[in-house]
C-alpha cells in the first residue's frame, strides 16, 4: 500500500477506447490497495491542434491568450477520465492544475512551479477517491488575479514528478507510447534498445537534448526531490525504464550494474526544433554579446549553441541557435537590437537539427567525439557548429540528413559489432568549447542543460525554486 502518481499522454487517452483502458488501469492499481494520483495531458494531437488554430490567425499570438487556450486540453481529458472512472464504480475527482496546488511564475506558455500546495488533493485521497489532475497547467501565486499558465511541450511530465515530489509519493510512472526511455527514438532506430535504468544526470541530458519522452523539467525536479520515475507503456504490462540516482558503484544506466562505467555512449539523440540565426557584421567591441543575448533573455529565450566568427576589420558575424517556436518572438527583438547595433543582416534558418551523443562514460575517452564526427563524415554529413560537455556532444546539421545522421551515430556506438571510439582518430574535443563553423576563429558553446536555472535544493528539501515564504515540511507542501 502505498502513493502512485500516474501520467498518461496524450497517445494514451487519445479516444474512448484508449481512455477506458486507462480507467481500468487505474482502478486496478486502486483495488491492488494503493493511493492514486492521475496526471493526464490533453487527448491525442489537441495541442497541436489548437496552436495550429491560432497560428492560422497570427504567427505570433498573445502569451495569455495561448495558455487560456491550451490549457482547455488537459480540461476536457481529466473531466473524461474522471467519467470513465466512475462507470466502472470507483469514487474519482478531477481537478484543474490550480485546484490541485500546482501554483507557478507568470511566464505565460513557459511558466515553471514554485509551489505545490497538496492539502486538497490529500484530503480527496483520505475521502477515499482516486484523483485526477490536469497536467500542463498551473496557476499564478502573485497578486490575486489567479492567471493559468502552462508549462511548455510536455509539460505533463513535469506536473507528475512535481506532485510526486510534494506528496512523497513511493513512485512516479510515465505511461506513454512506448515501452522505455531507449538508446535513441525508437520510431527511428529500430535497432535502439529500451535502457532497464538510467541515472538523472543523463536522462537530463538526453531530454534536453530532444528525446521527449520525458520534459527536462520532470527530470530536474525528480533528481532534486529523489522521486524514482519509472517510464512504461500504457499498452502493454512490460517493465519501463528507472530513471534514478546512480553512482559509479551501482551501476552505469545501462543495466550493467558492475561497478566501472562499461559504457561510454549510453543514448543518441535528435532535435529538429531547433533554428539557427546569423547576425552578419555586428561590430567587434566590448558589450556587443551582452546586448543581443540580454535581449533575448529579457524575453525568456533560452540561447543553445553560440559561435562568434572574427572578421576581419573590427567586425564579427554571431551564430547562435534556439528553440524553432521563439523564432517569430527571438526575430523580431534580434532585428531590433541588430538596426541599433548597426549590423548588415540577420539570416534565419529554420532548416537546420541537432545530433547529440550523451553518456557519462565519455568524459574521459578523448576519441568519442571524433568518431561521433567520423560517423557523420561517413555519410558526407556537413557539421555546422559542434558544441561539447563533459557529458555530450553536439553537432548541427541540416535537418534533411538527420534520421540518416541519427541512425549512423547509433550504429557506431550502440549496436553489436560497433566500432565505437577505439578506431577513431584521437584527437578528440575540448571539454567546453569546440566550432567547426565555416571560417570560425572563435566559438562558444552551452548546453541546453545547463542554461536552465537548476533547483539547487537538496533532495528531500521542501522548495523546488526556492520560494521566498515557500517553506514548511509538511508532506504536500512545499
Ligand atoms: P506522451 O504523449 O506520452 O507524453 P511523447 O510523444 O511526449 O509522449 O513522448 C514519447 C515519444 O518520445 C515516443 O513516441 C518517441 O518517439 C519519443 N522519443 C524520443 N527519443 C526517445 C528515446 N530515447 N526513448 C524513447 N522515446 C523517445
Ligand atoms: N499537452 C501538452 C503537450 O502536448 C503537454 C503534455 O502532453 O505533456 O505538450
Ligand atoms: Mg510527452
């Protein structure tokens, strides 16, 4: 007898049918004699439907707006299972995000929470209900004006791990669409294999770096709180993947639990939501960086990859990447700033995606790098910008190549008879820094990790961001 926190996507509550086996696999988890907590995102493709509905109306529509209208989902589908639920006689509410405590900053369609508050759904659980909450979505604490927000693509996960955390729940389970988190995409490597347990760190790293199947944020608040996560099918009984603390001395993430990392790449990731933007002659003085990105990050865009080519006569063109869907809003502030700064150009290509390896095996093995780049050399794939961590490397590439470039990288590193890095080249990559744009003379780079503000809260600690006021122990409340 314990505390589950289930989330189902959206594939998984995508029609009735669906929606009634998800019903049945609650209540049977509730007469197995467990406490259910149910986080469900919206039905099927609903979001993306409802953005392409208001982008037929303008590319670029108001932040509020989007969330009062995205979070309209996630609302129709816990009120469907809340029904479902109770034709088959359990006793079952459903709850929006703010009526279950889930309270967040005022970034509309980005937000981030700051509190859990979970005394009303306690209370629902000690009534004997199974309860459902609205995953995506929260409300503003500031002022009284009770604002919902949402959490940004995927934001589900993170609403599960969230209330796991605050309800010291005994586990976190992510049903979704495919049995595990695997070594890459499955619907693109066939050959990728599930992973049985993978350690926060790199799990965090390979959702930053575009495996979906679970938000970064999810994976932060998991590491943060302890909160095991176990990511499954909704399709099938068969054991997930364990997202989990893991030292050098339990295990590798790669269900070879013998001590010394054996592995060096543990997954390959890709992300096509990625767009480049080039300043072109932006003069070359002091201050110039801070101005561009400053402006971005006043609009709460997140920079990725960053390359700075030296021209020459005082002049330097600045490379950077970002996510594809703050393109219009990261155009219009960096077309602004660059008319101030007197620039010839801003250049916007939205043909481009990054390649990722990630593993905490490379960190030492100077030769991955090279031959993650000699897979794609193989290929005759073109590297744009490289950047580098102790844990990954990056490379972007034009995103026509990418399911090519994907499956290469995997073949490399992660199927039987894989060469790996033992017959590369070792020149290997620098630790922090490494460009291979055209003509580049300087380059920078950064993870999309580490440009997220981290909960720096121990585990087992009561606030997340840590919240002025936000403190207390109570189990339900951060
Ligand atoms: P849900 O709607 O359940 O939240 P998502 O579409 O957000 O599902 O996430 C599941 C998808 O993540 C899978 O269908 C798969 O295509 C994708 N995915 C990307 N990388 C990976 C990976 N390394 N392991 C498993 N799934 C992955
Ligand atoms: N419905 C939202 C999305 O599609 C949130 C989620 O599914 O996690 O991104
Ligand atoms: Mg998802």
């Amino acid at each position: 007898m314990g505390l589950i926190v289930q989330k189902y996507g959206g594939s998984s509550v995508a029609n009735t049918a669906r929606l009634r086996a998800v019903a049945e696999r609650v209540v049977r988890t509730r007469r197995e004699g467990h406490q259910v907590v149910v986080v469900v995102s919206a039905q099927g493709d609903t979001t993306d439907e409802l953005i392409r509905k208001a982008h037929e109306l303008t590319p670029n529509p108001p932040r509020r707006e989007m969330d009062m209208l995205l979070a309209t989902g996630e609302q129709a589908s816990i009120a469907l299972l809340a029904i479902a639920i109770d034709c088959l006689g359990e006793p079952v509410v459903s709850l929006t995000g703010g009526q279950g405590g889930i309270y967040t900053d005022n970034v509309h369609t980005k937000a981030r929470i700051t509190r859990v508050r979970g005394d009303r759904i306690l209370r629902e659980l000690a009534a004997g209900k199974i309860v459902i909450v609205a995953g995506f979505q929260g409300i503003t604490v500031e002022g009284e004006d009770y604002e919902i927000t949402t959490l940004g693509r995927g934001g589900s996960d993170t609403t599960a791990v969230a209330l796991a955390a605050a309800l010291k729940a005994d586990m976190c389970e992510i049903y979704t669409d495919v049995t595990g988190v695997f070594t890459a995409d499955p619907r693109i490597v066939p050959q990728a294999r599930k992973i049985p347990v993978i350690s926060y760190g790199e799990m965090l790293e390979m959702a930053s770096l575009g495996a979906v199947v679970l938000q970064p944020r999810s994976v932060e608040f998991g590491a943060v709180y302890n909160v095991p996560i176990h990511v499954r099918s909704s399709f099938s009984d068969e054991p997930g993947t364990i997202v989990k603390e893991l030292t050098l001395m339990n295990g590798n993430g790669n269900g070879t639990e013998t001590g010394e990392k054996e592995v060096l790449v543990t997954g390959v990731t890709h992300d096509t939501n990625v767009a480049k933007v080039v300043l072109v002659s932006v003069p070359d003085r002091p201050g110039v960086a801070a101005r561009i990105f400053g402006a971005l990050a006043a609009e709460r865009i997140n920079v990725d990859m960053i390359v700075q080519t030296t021209k020459a006569e005082q002049e330097t063109d600045l490379l950077f990447t970002i996510s594809r869907d703050d393109l219009p809003r990261a155009s219009e502030v960096v077309r602004r700033v660059a008319r101030e700064l007197g620039a010839k150009d801003v250049l916007e290509d939205q043909t481009v995606a990054k390649v990722s390896i990630v593993g905490a095996g490379m960190v030492m093995n100077p030769g991955v790098a090279a031959a993650m780049f000699q897979a794609l050399a193989d290929c005759g794939i073109n590297i744009q910008v490289i950047s580098t961590s102790e844990i990954k490397v990056s490379c972007l590439i034009d995103e026509s190549r990418v399911v090519e470039a994907v499956r290469a990288i995997h073949r490399r590193f992660l199927e039987e008879n894989a060469p790996g890095p033992v017959r590369a080249a070792a020149t290997g990559a620098a630790a922090t820094t490494a460009a291979a744009a055209p003509g580049s003379a300087r380059a920078t780079a950064s993870t999309a990790a580490s440009s997220m503000a981290t909960p720096t809260a121990a585990a087992g600690s009561t606030s997340a961001d840590p919240q002025p006021g936000a403190t207390g122990s109570a189990a339900g409340t951060w």
